[in-house]
C-alpha cells in the first residue's frame, strides 16, 4: 500500500521501501514459502530415492529367480569349440576326423549325463530344503557331491581330448605341443 504525503518524493520513497521489503520477505530463508519449497524438495528427493530403491531390489529378485547358468553344457560347448578350432589347424585326413567327431560325441555324452545327475541332486536338494525341519547337513553333502562330479567331468573330458593324441602323426603331434606352448605363454 502506498501512503499518501504532502511531499511527492516522500510517497515514492515509501514505495521503493516497501517494494523491497517485499522482495526482501519473500526470498528471505525464513519465510513460509520458502520452507515449503524445501520441504517439497525434500520430499520428491525421498520419492526419487524410493522409487530408485524399489527398482533395485525388484532387480535383484528378477535377477535371483532367473534360471541358473548350466555350467556343464557351458563347459561342453567350450570344450567342442576348441577341439573344432584346435582339430582345423592340424589338417587332419578322414580317418582322424571319424575319430574326432566320436571323441565330441564322448565328450557331450560325458556332459549330457553330468547335467541329468545335477538335476536330480538339485530336485533332492529342493525337496529336503521344503521340509519343516531340513537337513542341512544333507543339503551341503548333495551339493558337494554335485562339485565333485562336475570336478570329475572336467577330468573325463581332458582325459578324452589327451587320449586323441594318439590318432595324430608326429607332425601334428608337434603343431599341436608347439600351439599348447604358445597358449599358455600367453596366460603370463
């Protein structure tokens, strides 16, 4: 509100003063409104952050109940590649290549049937963990066992791939040596 005077300079005085006390008030950080501006941004942060939290534990439950990675059929697609890549270097004759295709039919059979028992195991694991009162000491030997044949498949496998050596002629015997070597240089 303006206030009249007798002094038309007075009156434009009051009103410059008044005007930047309301400027003033306003923007002052104890004022109402901006405590409510605060308050509402405190509380679209906290939204933000539980929305944020939300989404990361509905991740982790999608992530836990998707399917487990089978390590077996891994393992035997790795083993099959590098016998396929190791087996077109060594130029190989017909003989050697029937060999070769019964040693990757081995080597899935000795896998296909790792797979089969671990699905089982599991199946007795699940069904002793539904229980009222579960074994755990049952649970964690099925599980060790599971290990130890996964351990043993491994075995078998490398044990079929260093059998195949005995197929080869010197020359490939020494292509494939110096190949190993320069492998496992590379791991240093």
């Amino acid at each position: 509100m303006m206030r009249e005077s007798w002094n038309g300079f007075a009156s434009i005085k009051i009103e410059r003063v008044s005007s930047e006390m309301r400027i003033n008030k306003s923007f002052s950080p104890f004022s109402k409104k901006r405590k409510e501006k605060e308050k509402m941004k405190r509380t679209r942060y906290l939204i933000y952050l539980m929305v944020i939290a939300i989404a990361v534990i509905l991740g982790g439950l999608s992530a836990g109940c998707c399917p487990r990675v089978d390590i077996l059929l891994e393992a035997e697609k790795g083993f099959i590649k590098k016998v396929d890549k190791t087996a077109g270097k060594l130029d190989l004759n017909e003989d050697q290549k029937a060999k070769l295709e019964g040693l990757k039919a081995e080597v899935r059979k000795n896998f296909e049937e790792g797979r089969k028992e671990n699905k089982e195991a599991w199946i007795k694991i699940k069904e002793e963990a539904a229980r009222e009162n579960p074994d755990v000491q049952k649970m964690t030997s099925l599980l060790q066992g599971i290990l130890r044949d996964d351990a043993q498949r491994f075995n078998r496998a490398f044990d079929l791939l260093l059998s195949f050596q005995d197929n080869l002629n010197d020359a490939q015997k020494k292509k494939l040596t110096q190949m190993i070597s320069e492998k496992v240089k590379k791991w240093d």
